[in-house]
C-alpha cells in the first residue's frame, strides 16, 4: 500500500485547484492531480485513491461517480444549511475557511479508512449479492449458514468500504460491477 494519497482535482479553475491543493496537502501526505475535463481525467481515473469533482462533472458522469461515492466529494456552490446532502459527501464553497478545512480533513481520513479497508472480503461480496436479490437479514443469515449478527457485521462493513448505506445503493452497486 502506497503512504501517499492520491486525489484527483476534476473540473476546477487555476485558483480553485490551488486552494484545494493547500486544503489537501496540509501535514496529510497527499498528492493532487488536476483535471479540466473528465475526458482529460478518465485514463488516469484507477490511479486515484479520491476524486473531488466540480458539481456540474459529477452531474454529467454519474455511472462513473456513484459507484465510487465513498471515495468522491463534490464541490458546489451556497451553504451546508441550504442544501441537504442526501448521503453524498458534498464541500460548500460558501462555508468558513475552517469548516471547509474539516470537511477535507474527513474526506481524506475517510480515503485512507477505505485504502486500509481495501475490496469487499468473499463472504461480504455473497451478503451483498444477497442483499442485491432483496434478501432480509434472518434469510441472508440461513441461506448462508451464519448469524444475523454476523450478518448485520458484514453489512456495516459494505456499507463503510463502499460509502454506501442503504440496501437499493447497495444492490446498485453490485449491478454496475457484476456482482448480480
């Protein structure tokens, strides 16, 4: 595992890109790469550990953002208080300088928790391909032959690796990468 974060800056002007790097590259062993297109960042999209993406980007490339969500953060205009997140981790442009700088701190100590964390386990990929079929936990825990407990672990555990928390986002993301 490489010590160096690797984020990619898609979509940004010249000061927006120099902003985000200082944000970023405080005492946070991480490097950034800009981007002024999507098209211009795709090639290089699997040598990034994060993206953080102008709002309009993300809009146009969902198929390529959703799934990857715990690892995105999407910069948009206004204010925390006038927008609701809906699950997404979002970075207002209208916030305070500290709490833009907490909200790319966590970003970030997310990207690495997801680094550590690595791909989904054999038997968290079966739960998932199980929650995918519409499956509850008691008929997840029988079919394979394990607790609802252990269930119930394996589901936070997807649900921390893949930045997702609900059962529909869960079984989307095993349409778009085969799973089911």
């Amino acid at each position: 595992m490489n010590s160096t974060t690797k984020i990619a800056l898609i979509g940004f002007s010249t000061l927006e890109v120099i902003a985000l790097r200082t944000l970023l590259q405080e005492d946070n062993g991480c490097m950034t790469e800009s981007f002024s297109t999507f098209k211009e960042f795709e090639p290089f999209a699997e040598r990034m550990d994060g993206y953080i993406v102008e709002r309009g980007i993300f809009v146009e490339n969902l198929d390529f953002y959703l799934p990857k969500r715990g690892r995105t953060m999407v910069v948009t205009e206004g204010k925390k208080a006038e927008t609701e997140k809906n699950g997404m981790r979002i970075l207002f442009s209208g916030e305070d300088e500290p709490e833009i700088k907490a909200e790319a701190e966590s970003f970030l100590k997310m990207i690495k928790g997801v680094e550590i964390s690595g791909e989904l386990s054999g038997r968290e990929i079966e739960v998932l391909r199980l929650i995918a079929k519409g499956k509850i936990n008691k008929e997840i825990a029988d079919e394979l032959c394990i607790s609802i407990n252990t269930v119930i672990t394996h589901r936070k555990n997807i649900s921390v690796k893949l930045g997702v928390k609900s059962a529909s986002g869960m079984s989307l993301y095993a349409m778009m990468n085969g799973i089911i």
